[in-house]
C-alpha cells in the first residue's frame, strides 16, 4: 500500500507540477510600459485617462481587447519634462520586464529609450520626419526596434500652417516658429525661404518657455507657429496666453488649444493619433516584429478656428477659411 500510494503521489505531483507550470504561463499578463515626456501622471491614469494622449491609448487597447489588470498590465510614467529622469524610468521599466514600450514624441525621450534597448519593441509619437531624423530606415520598414506614428507629414506640413495664418493675418511680416530644435532644422533645410521671415524659437524642454516667450518679443515677431511636441502639449494654455497678452495671431497643431482661446489649428488629432499607435502594439503584442509594423501617417488633419478670438485681435476671418474648416468655434 505505501509503495502504489508512493507511487500515485509521484505522478499526482508529475501532472501537477506542469499543469502549474502552465497555469503560470496562461497567467502571466503583457506588460506594456508607457512613459510620456510631460504629462503628469495623475493624468494618466484610470480606465478613463484626463490626458487625451494616454486615453487614447487605453481606449485603443481596450477597443482592441485589451483591458488594463485583466489581459494586460500598463505601467505609466512621465518624465515630468525633465530628461534626466528618462534613463533611471526607462532602467525600471526594462527591470520590470516589459514586452513593448510606448513612448511620447520628443527626441529627448526617444533617444533615451533608444540608449536603454535596442531589443524590446518601442513605438512612439514622431514630432518630425522620423526618416529624415534619422531615427528609422523608412517608413514601410522601419528596420529596428522602433515605429509609431506621425504627428505630420514632414516639414511641408509647416509650410500649410504658415500659409493658413498668413491668410488669417494677411499683413504678418515676421512669424516666430516656436518647435524642438529639429524640427527647426528640418524646417530651415526642407522650406524654401517666404516673403514673412521666419524666426527660429527653441523649446526643447519645459525650462525653455520665459527664454522662447523673451525671444519672441525681442525678434518682433508679429505671428507665432507653435511646433508640436509632448513640451508644448503640456503647456499649450501657456502659449495660448503668452499669444493673447501680446496681441499675437498665432497657429497651433492642437484642436485643445483652440478650445482654450487660441486663434487657430491644423493638425492631426492627438487622441486619434495614440489610437493609431494602440494598433500597432495590438499587433507586436500578437507577434509582429516592429521592424516590420510600418510607420503610420496621420490619415486627417483638422483646421479649426476661433472666431471669439480673432474678433479680439481685430481680425476678419476670411471666407475662404470659413468654408475649408472642419470647425468654427463662435
């Protein structure tokens, strides 16, 4: 009796030990690790983020399956618009064992998350020509570890939104282009030179601001053009006062900043844009290789415009934008 109970004991333990083994497996969830450049991360989370970018990453995982705590795990993070703590954020994060990093569109941050590996899936939000930049071999084969989607379609897109101010504020003469410093340089090598000079502005980072709001005023700029970034993001309320404080008619990539008071928009639509880059961890998270998930172009870009607001800079809004904006806010 002691030997077949031995006996029986040892098996039970035999199938029960890879049945765990599995149940393990079965159990373990994909950790998705999202880190922002300046979002603060109170913003971030919830099933219901307040932060538009980070909602509509959630609500892309979840029209795709993916729940956060059920299927998945989404550890988020900020850097807070400093870019010494991106490495220190992005070494826990690989400690943690991620399976696919989603990362916030400011060089800054994606060279860091590109010093920390060149292994784990990265897919980001490209404030520039990512191919130009140098950051990807192209965009149907991006070639290594990172794709994403981008916020426009190259420096042509900037040209647009000079034009569109330009018939906004026909007599505008010198327009501050407030940006990242590669886009200005994507910029200045890709545009040919306009009759309205174009005045460079850095805004790297968040410390950037009194210095790029000094520099505008200094440059007499009479027109502003904010570049997009996850640092103007964070702050477009702060531009959008600077602008009105000075009697600035001024163009933003971001529909939220005209909401606020600003005077105009054309760009793509942050919360579909994060819904775009969902996908494609979606499809890393099912086993595509992110050298081969093509990089994503906006597919629309909205013009919206405010007319309270070009009322209070004495301004006539023209008819040719009434009739071309996918909205008037009155």
């Amino acid at each position: 009796m002691q030997r077949r109970e031995f006996i029986r004991s040892i098996g039970g333990a035999a199938i029960a030990w890879p049945l765990a083994v599995r149940a393990q497996q079965k159990t373990r969830m994909p950790v998705v690790g999202v880190v922002f450049a300046a979002s603060r991360v109170a913003e971030m989370l919830g099933a219901n983020p307040v932060a538009p970018p980070a909602r509509g990453f959630v609500h892309g995982l979840r029209d795709l399956g993916w729940t956060d705590g059920a299927n998945i795990s989404i550890e988020r993070r900020s850097a807070e618009g400093d870019p010494q703590l991106a490495p220190s954020i992005f070494a826990e994060l690989l400690a943690h064992g991620v399976d696919v990093l989603m990362v916030g569109g400011v060089r800054w941050l994606q060279d860091a998350a590109q010093r920390a590996t060149r292994e784990v899936p990265t897919v980001t939000d490209f404030s520039e020509d990512p191919v130009a930049a140098g950051l990807i071999a192209s965009l149907a084969r991006p070639g290594g570890n990172l794709t994403g989607v981008t916020q426009t379609t190259g420096p042509e897109f900037y040209s647009k939104q000079l034009q569109l101010l330009q018939e906004m504020a026909p007599r505008m003469s010198r327009a501050a282009f407030v940006a990242p410093r590669l886009q200005l340089e994507l910029y200045r090598a890709a545009v040919p030179p306009t009759a309205v000079a174009v005045i460079p502005v850095l805004l790297d980072v968040r410390q950037q601001y009194e210095e790029a709001f000094a520099t505008v005023i200094r440059e007499q700029a009479d027109t502003l053009l904010l570049g997009g970034s996850p640092v103007s993001y964070a702050e477009f309320r702060r531009v959008v006062k600077f602008a009105a404080d000075n009697s600035l008619p001024a163009i933003y990539p971001y529909r939220e900043a005209v909401e606020a008071g600003g005077l105009m928009t054309y760009g793509s639509n942050t919360e579909g844009r994060f819904r775009q880059a969902a996908r494609l961890v979606d499809r890393i998270l099912k086993g595509a290789q992110p050298q081969d998930v093509p990089t994503e172009q906006p597919t629309t870009f909205e013009l919206i415009v405010n007319r309270k607001t070009a009322n209070a800079l004495k301004l006539t809004v023209p008819n040719t934008l009434l009739v071309s904006a996918d909205e008037v806010i009155e």
